[in-house]
C-alpha cells in the first residue's frame, strides 16, 4: 500500500524545547481476499530541530511568545509547512506543564499544528513515548528481557517498565537537572523547585546562597537513591516515595537493564567538565548516576536518542491506526480530545434496556454548566455475538447516548473487538446522520481520544490515545 503520513511531534520540556518531523509509512499485512489489516510499518525522522532552552517569562510562566517564535523558525529552516502534518503531538513536559499558563501555550502553537496534532502533558504518556523514542521497548521485545527505562529532564524523572516488549508500569518522580539552578557567573543558587523543599528529606539550598559540588551532594544522592529504590536496587523506599510525583504511584521490581534518555542521559555518558556548564545540577546528577555502584551492577542499554527521545516518540510513536472494520458516515474529520466513557464488563453484557441505563447514568460524569459534551463510548466487545445480539447492542448504544444527540453531538464509539463495521452498520439502521464505530482501540475511562480523517483508502483511521493532565503544585 506504501501510503506516508507526516507526523509532527513538539516537545516543550522543563529545559529544552524540541521539533521533529516524521514519515510514517502504512502497510497492509492482510494476505490477499481477506480483510485488510492496515499497520504502521516504518517510522522515519526527516528533519531534527535545533535544541532550545524553554523561554520563560518567570519560575511560573511559560514565554508562550517565545516558544511560538521557535516553532515557526524550525518549520522554515525543515522545508515543511503546517499544512502538510497529518498528525503527530504536542508534548508539554515535566515541571513545565505545572506552570500558570499551559494551556496558553498550546493555544499559540495551534496554527502550527496541522489539522490533526494533538496536545498532552500525562506524565504516563510521556513516559511511553520517551522509552519507544529510545528504543527500549524494542529492546526488551528483541532480547527477552525487563527494562526499566528512565527518561530524566530538567524537572522530572519518567519511568517505563517493559517486559519481553510488554508495557509494565510508568512512573514519575521528581528527580531532573533543573531543579536547583546556579548562576556559572556568581556561583550563587538562583532557583530551587517547591517539590524540594516539600521532600524535606535532606538539606536544600536557599535562593541567594552560594553553592559547591560538596554543598549539594546530599541533594544529589538523595535523588539517586530514589532512581535506586525504583529500579529495586536499593532496599526500602522512602526515597522513591518522598519524590514520586503527585498524583503518580510506583511498585519498584527489580530489573536486570536499565536505559535512559533526556538531557541528563547525555551527563551520565559524556559529562562536561566544567559541572555548571549548564548553569544548574545537571552535570552532578548524570556524574553521580555513573558512578552509582547500584546502577553499575546492572546492564545498561544506551538506546539511539537521549535528549531527543521524546519528541522522536512524539513525532514518531503517538500516532496507531484503528483496525480495518470501521464504519463511518458524515463524520467531520478531525475530531479532538474526545473524553472516554468506559463501561464495565457487566455492563455491556447487559439487556438493551439494561445498557442504555449505564449510558444514560454515567453521561453526567460529563455534564457541566454547559451542559453534555462530545464524548466518545468505550466498549471491551463480546466474542462472535450473533446477529441478534449486535443489534440489541445497537439499539442500546443509540437509546443510551439519546441526551447526548438531542444535544446536536456525534454518536462515537470505540470498541477492542473486531466488529464495529457490523455494529457501526446496525447503530447506522437506527438513526439518520452521522454514526462512527471504530475497533481496534483500547481505552479506559479518563482517557482522550483523537481521530484523524481515513487513510489507506478510506481502510483505517489515525487515532491517538492520550492524557490531557496539567500539573499543579
């Protein structure tokens, strides 16, 4: 089939903000007269942006100018315009996506978006796409092994666990570069993060106060003794615990390969000399993560990129397409940030009647003083239901969403087994209008969801599956 899309992935990190631009090629795996089965077989990087500090206007407010200025200046140096995206991600990353205006900057990059791109900052989804930009995913799947790959910034630490190729567990911790900032002129500490001070399990530098390698040392080994406790390297916890980041949780299992990725991977390889090169502890942390016997005593899988591994897997590994028995009609491609209404087990296995009833219970999760809003009904999916059985799911779909279409929205489903074009087709008998059922695609309630226009044909859409969680201190 040999059908390309251009996939854009922008990453505005604590410390640096990155562009990549990405070909992702599409292929029918499905043998001839059966259904097609439309995947992404190849991913390529076409253009590599220059690495930018994130300009902020102060410690709690993004330059959303700034970053604008950089984005447009990176789309003319690639050759690419904003027109040409067919999909891709806007990652808002670490410490940045607890800052006041977020959301503004998102907003200022729109235009440079494309049609199809969407915008996050879940640290659980950061946490996949740094490890599949790095590559341990493939690793662990190639070697039949557990890796725990940390992705470690200026503000946060994000943890993936695979097993055999198998995402485990993510994680995040406040652990990065940037949380203690030093002027290289005066030698005098010029910022130190909140989440620090709220650790409270060793002695932080006050701002104004001069600072050494000595001085913060316990700092720094404290913050390695906690990548410690997460890998199962270092008996207890209370390290891990006291930076896990809020509203994150992590089980520590002991691994037998560790990789990493971010700006500070690339201190723990190949250091500076000089360890205010960077003007915060950066330097020091990737020395003493080097030199950490515990880390030391394990393999350690150096993956393709380190301080670009995220935004490669922005760029590159956000994007699946939904399987190749979908069903669609007068549907407005695209469609963004679609909130997901999971039902449980019991609940699909229910009566028409009964299932309508679960619908209609759970749609005020999503009401608010404008009332309902397009959402999108998660489904698990029954094996090899009859004839009678699709179409009493039909009617219960439709009579359960009735609010929500009385309120001018789109009925929208998604469900994990192969048969939304025979449900899509049964809910389509029920009603005039648009209908979209797409299968392939497994969510949980909290989830968001994208959906590009078809491609291969009209075979199979771009989706994205994401968390829109802005941090708050």
């Amino acid at each position: 089939m040999g059908e390309a899309l251009l996939s854009v992935g922008i990453d505005i990190g604590t410390s640096t903000t990155q562009l990549i631009l990405s070909r992702l090629t599409l292929e029918n795996r499905a043998a001839p007269f059966t259904v097609p089965r439309v995947a992404i077989a190849g991913r390529e990087v076409l253009y590599r942006s220059a690495i930018h500090f994130t300009p902020l206007l102060s410690d709690t407010v993004i330059d959303a100018a700034g970053v604008r200025e950089i984005v447009e200046e990176e789309y003319r140096r690639s050759g690419f315009s904003p027109a040409q995206v067919d999909t891709g991600a806007v990652i808002i990353t670490g410490e940045t996506a607890r800052k006041e205006n977020a959301r503004e900057v998102l907003s200022a990059l729109s235009r440079f978006a494309g049609d199809f791109v969407v915008a996050t900052a879940g640290p659980d989804l950061e946490s996949i796409l740094a490890a599949r930009g790095a590559g341990a995913d493939e690793y662990s799947r190639e070697h039949h092994t557990t890796v725990l790959h940390f992705d470690i910034g200026g503000g946060t630490s994000n943890l993936a666990r695979y097993a055999q190729g198998t995402l485990e567990a993510t994680g995040c911790l406040d652990v990065g570069g940037r949380l203690i900032k030093i002027s290289p002129d005066s030698g005098l500490v010029t910022y130190v993060s909140p989440v620090l001070q709220r650790a409270s399990l060793c002695p932080v530098p006050s701002v104004g106060a001069p600072a050494s390698p000595e001085q913060l040392r316990p700092v720094i080994q404290t913050m390695v003794e906690a990548l410690e406790q997460a890998a199962g390297l270092r008996p207890g916890r209370d390290r891990l615990d006291a930076l896990l980041t809020q509203g994150t949780s992590w089980t520590p299992e002991p691994v037998p390969v560790v990789s990493f990725s971010g700006g500070v991977a690339d201190c723990i390889e190949h250091p500076p000399s000089h360890w205010l090169a960077y003007g915060d502890i950066g330097v020091l942390l990737g020395r003493a993560i080097s030199a950490s016997p515990a880390f030391r005593g394990v393999e350690r899988y150096r993956g393709g990129e380190t301080i670009r591994a995220t935004v490669v897997g922005a760029g590159s590994h956000a994007t699946d397409v939904s399987g190749s028995t979908i069903f669609y009609r007068e549907i407005p491609f695209p469609l963004k940030n679609l909130p997901i209404l999971k039902l449980s087990a019991r609940e699909e296995q229910g009566s028409a009647e009964e299932l309508a009833a679960a619908i209609r219970d759970k749609l005020i999760w999503y009401a608010d003083q404008g009332g309902l809003t397009q959402l999108a009904l998660a489904l698990r999916g029954e094996a090899n239901p009859g004839y009678t059985r699709i179409q009493e799911l039909a009617r219960g779909i439709i009579q359960g969403l009735e609010p929500l279409l009385r309120a001018g929205f789109l009925p929208v489903v998604a469900v994990e087994a192969d048969q939304a074009k025979v449900l899509g087709q049964a809910m389509a008998a029920l009603r005039p209008g648009p209908v979209l059922c797409l299968d392939g695609v497994g969510m949980d309630n909290g989830d968001y969801l994208d959906i590009g226009a078809p491609v291969a044909g009209g075979a199979v859409l771009p989706v994205v599956i994401k968390t829109l969680a802005f941090h708050k201190s």
